[in-house]
C-alpha cells in the first residue's frame, strides 16, 4: 500500500532575530523586515511525509500560502524528494487568521485528494498551533496533533502522539491529518542532485480562483479575529540591587531573603 | 451599540477523572469577566462518571456546571469531544469560552472554533473586557473580551478581539492565571446528553502511558533555573544542590535543555513552562525573550550571570556578576549555615 501525502509549509520570520519595528501600523507583520526561514516544525512535518514514501511508496505534495518568496522552501522541499510542490498565492488571501487560513489551505489540500496530510504543530511567527486541527476539521478528517511516529495497520495509522501527561498510541482511519512536533525526528539532508535540478525551478501557483475559494472565507473577510492593540516588550527595571560575588554580600542577600520570609 | 449576552464558559479539563489545575485557573479568571460582565460563569464538564468533580469547580468560582457524561468519552478524543461542545454551545449560546493552553485544549479549542467559524486566540497571558471600535468600518462594540498574549517569539504583546463572531474562544497558557480559594458555594449542576448513538469514531485508542512527573515546577516556590552560560553537565548538578539547599526545584532555559543539562521537562519559557515561584534563582541565563516570556512574573528574581550586559538583569531584582561556580558554593554554604 502506498500512500498519497500532502505537507503545508510556510515560511516564517525568524522570530528568534527580531529587531527594531517588525509590525506595521495595522498590527499585521513587516516581513520583509526579517530573515525569512522555512517553519522548524514544518521541517519535522516534511520529514515525516519523506519517511512515510521511504518506507511504503506513494508520492509527497508540498504546498505553501505566502508571498512569491515562499518559492525558497518549496525548493529545499524539492531538494528532499518532493515529488511536487505548489505555492497560494493571492491578495485575496492577505491578512488571514488561522480560521481564513485553514479554509484556503483545506481547498488546496483537497485538490489532491490525500491520504495523509502533514502540518508542523505550530509556526514560530504566531505559535498558534490552530491552522492544522482547522485544515482537518474542514476536510473532515479526525486530527493527530503532537504526532511523534507513525506506521500502518490494516489500513489504519498507527500513531504515537504526545499528551502533554504521557504517550499516546492510537489506529487512525485514513485520511487523516497529523501535526508533528521536533520530536518525530530532523529533516534529512538536501540531495546534491536533487539541488542541481530544482535550483531555478519555478513552484506552480494556485490563486484563490483556482481552488474555488469562497472569497468571503479568505482573508480579513473571511477573519473573525482582529488585531486591536500592538505592544512592544518592554523589560521593565525592577529595583534593580548588585550584589559582590563575595561571602559576606551573599550572606547579607540570604538575610534580607529570609528577613522578608521569601525563603525559609 | 453592539453588546453580548450569555454565560462565560471555561472549559473543565479532566483526564482519568481527575481534574486538570488549568480548570481551576480558568475559573479564577472566568469569575472576573462573569463579574464584569453581570453574567453566570459556567464549567464545562465532560467525561464519564465525572459528577463528582463538580462540586469543586463550584467551591472554584462556578455558577453552573455544564456536564456532558457518557461512556464513550471515557478518554479525550478529538471528533466526538469536538462534536459534543459544539452541539452544547448551539444549545445554550455562551458569549465566551475559554480553554487551557495544554495539549488537550489545543486539539480541541481549534476544531471547534473551525466548526463554528468563530475567533480563537492562542496562548493568552491576560484576558480583560473592554471596548472595541472597528477603525474600518466605524463600528463600536462594547464589553468585548479582550484576549492578551505575546506575539512573534514573546517581542510583541498583541491584544486580540473578535467582535462579531459568537462565542468569543480563547485558550490560556497553564500556570498564568490564579485560581481562586475554594469556598464552600451552591451552585446548578446541569447534565445535557452526549447524543453519540449513531457517531462513529474514527479514531481507536490502543494504549496510554502517563508519565509520572517527579518535577513539579509549577508548584515550587523556589526554583534555581540553568541556561547555556552553566557550561557542562557536571556544573548543573549545583543547581541540584543549591534547590535542595532550598526546598526548591530545578528549571532549564531552552538553550540547557537543548544542550542536554536538564531534561525537556524542566523547560521554562515560551514552548516550555510559565512559571511565578516566590524566588527564581537564574543561573547562566542571558536572558532572551521567549525564556523571560515564562519566567519573569516570578516574585523575586536573582540572576547570576558573568556578563554584566545580560539582559537577565533587566528584569532581576538582584544581580550578580560573577561565575556560577563560585557564586552559587558560597550560597548553599550560607543557607547551610543557618
């Protein structure tokens, strides 16, 4: 048996770098003004397509919502062994939430007729984890969130998912979406020949036309959510007292410490 | 003018019966926004044989407990959880429903608010009610809830609103709100039918291993927390040493964690804990925003670092500049010293 896989990836700010105003006024983020890097757990979710081929046969479609500049990691997808990959791009996808999000992808995903689809648990740039259990719910799958292995069994996946207090294994009726956290394993290296073939490959585009989207479901039309206030972090001082790496200033901290019954 | 009725719901996570702290936490919270509000604050309870826990989600701040018990939610799945609380919300139309931010709140707050089409904010720190003009259309819209959380990596605080979508969803991270003492209350126990007869589910549990967590961070008031600056394994275990000193316990930042010092479990920041101890004790920790993101609500927060530019002591009360490795010896001598 062989298995038909589709991966949602995004390219992401590197929210670990932000510097300086990264937000416009509208609350929505300047991405141009960050280094754009492929989605850390989108990498673990592609992994673990590659590994379901590897071991069963079958296909892997990438797709990606973005800007033009998503091109890049559809291209280090093609560097794996990608067999296509396909990038949404519109204005009419322009500021969606993860609810708009979740409808364009799951019309994308659709096309494809999957019996597997794979997302990352969460981007870095809002860490929502919602876009996955959305795509599912809105193709009628049953979700597989923090998805740390995956085999087959009499034509049901046979999953190991993160709780949170435990692991837990379960048979899942196909098709079925998986989110997947570091912990399933890391994106294989690029294959050099695969790199020389796709180098300058142009992705296919898909408008919001062509997977017959309901304009009134994309973007901030189809968005329930609004940004009303944007706040930078601030750390804050806080009574700020230095204190000597010496004894006899550690001691006096550890008194005023136990004078103030902060410690016993 | 727009303005909302209804209940204020939290979402009462409960696995093998026994009831998730984030419920109680949600519930001090939720018992703010009811007030405000001049509305009921309901729990949601759903399981099978869970009436016994309602009584302490009342004592919790609840007006109302909303159970759902049957015998096929015996164990959290997604589908048929997800189909039960949205049957229960077209039924009894609750202007806002919050969840925990936990692994389970997480699978299914999204699939429900999917099904509804309705908002949903991720990981909220801070919730408030407020008022909401639409710049775009003029629209003004009072006593909405404002959902509060941090944004790109923990640089940016976002408030959030969804204004015309009913019922306003939100989850919240763990440890962030406080619950409430528990007072003996009366309150309505309301049971509502799981009506799963005909639902087939597609998904079979085959085994549950639970992790039986011996690191209780959220619970410590005193936790002694490592990052990169540390250097080795072997220099963590002082940490070991100096929490036992106090009767504290042992965090990591995601660099130390990473690194192999401490196990994943001791995670504190953005993707691991949010914690508030009454004395964090930051050890080679330079400090950058997704480990503040967890930690810095702490009480009071001694840093020590050899970088006196660290940004730890931006939000430390005090600071030490020095090396760990000396620093931390003379404090367990001291507290020994007693």
């Amino acid at each position: 048996m062989s298995y038909t896989s589709v991966v949602c990836i995004k390219q992401v700010p590197d929210t670990a770098k932000v510097t300086g105003k990264a937000m416009k006024e509208d609350g929505t983020i300047n991405r141009a003004a960050l280094p754009a890097i492929f989605n850390p757990e989108d990498t673990n979710a592609l992994e673990a397509a590659l590994s379901v081929k590897e071991r069963f046969g079958g296909k892997v479609i990438a797709i990606t919502m973005g800007l033009p500049a998503a091109q890049a990691i559809l291209r280090e997808a093609l560097y794996r062994g990608v067999d296509e990959v396909y990038l949404v791009t519109d204005r009419k996808a322009a500021g969606s939430d993860t609810l708009a999000t979740s409808y364009i992808l799951s019309k994308a995903v659709e096309r494809f007729s999957p019996d597997l689809v794979f997302c990352g648990r969460q981007a870095i740039d809002g860490d929502t984890a919602q876009t996955g259990p959305q795509i599912a719910e809105k193709l009628g799958m049953p979700a597989v969130t923090y998805l740390e292995s995956i085999d087959f069994k009499d034509g049901r996946a046979l999953v190991q998912r993160d709780i949170g207090t435990g692991v837990e294994t379960d048979l899942v009726e196909l098709p079925a979406l998986f989110t997947v956290t570091e912990k399933f394993g890391e994106l294989r290296p690029a294959d050099v020949r695969l790199v020389m073939k796709y180098k300058n490959y142009e992705p296919n585009t898909l408008s919001c036309d062509d997977i017959a989207c309901d304009a009134s479901r994309c973007g901030f039309a189809g968005s329930p959510t609004s940004v009303n206030k944007i706040e930078s972090v601030v750390l804050a001082g806080k009574g700020f007292k230095s204190i000597e790496p010496k004894i006899d200033a550690i001691e006096a901290l550890v008194k005023e410490l136990r004078d103030e019954h902060t410690i016993g | 003018m727009n303005t909302r009725s209804g209940e204020v719901w939290v979402y009462a996570e409960q696995e093998e019966g026994v009831q998730s702290d984030i419920a109680f936490e949600l519930l001090g919270k939720g018992r703010e926004l009811a007030d405000k509000l001049g509305t009921k604050l309901a729990a949601v309870l759903v399981g099978s044989n869970v009436q016994g826990l309602a009584q302490a989600l009342i004592n919790s701040g609840a007006d109302i407990v909303h159970i759902v018990d049957d015998p096929k939610l015996v164990n959290y799945i997604g589908l048929p959880y997800r189909r039960v609380l949205t049957s229960l919300i077209k039924k009894i139309s609750p202007q806002i429903f919050l969840f925990g931010a936990t692994h389970m709140g997480r699978d299914l707050a999204p699939a429900v608010a999917s099904e509804l089409r309705c908002g949903l904010t991720a990981d909220c720190t801070d919730l408030q009610i407020g008022d909401y003009t639409d710049k775009k259309t003029g629209e003004n819209f009072t006593n909405i809830l404002h959902q509060i959380r941090p944004a790109f990596g923990g640089n940016i605080i976002a408030t959030i609103v969804n204004p015309r979508n009913w019922p306003q969803m939100a989850t919240v991270r763990e440890g962030v709100m406080k619950a409430l003492e528990r007072t003996e209350r009366s309150g309505e126990v309301i049971n509502h039918a799981a009506e799963l007869d005909d639902f087939q589910i597609p998904v079979e549990i085959v085994s549950i291993l639970r992790k039986h967590s011996s690191v209780n961070l959220k619970g410590a008031r005193v936790i002694v927390c490592g990052g990169a600056g540390v250097g080795s394994k072997e220099n963590f275990q002082l940490l070991h040493d100096l929490a036992d000193a106090l009767g504290g316990a042992v965090g990591g930042s995601r660099a130390a964690v990473d690194l192999g010092y401490c196990e994943h479990e001791r995670q504190i920041g953005q993707t691991g804990v949010t914690v508030r101890p009454a004395l964090m004790i930051s050890c080679g920790i330079s400090g950058a925003v997704q480990h503040l993101a967890g930690m810095q609500d702490s009480q009071k927060i001694i840093a020590i670092n050899t970088d006196k530019d660290a940004p730890i002591f931006k939000v430390a009360h005090y600071g030490i500049v020095g090396d760990l490795k000396v620093v931390i010896p003379m404090l367990i001598k001291t507290l020994k010293a007693k």
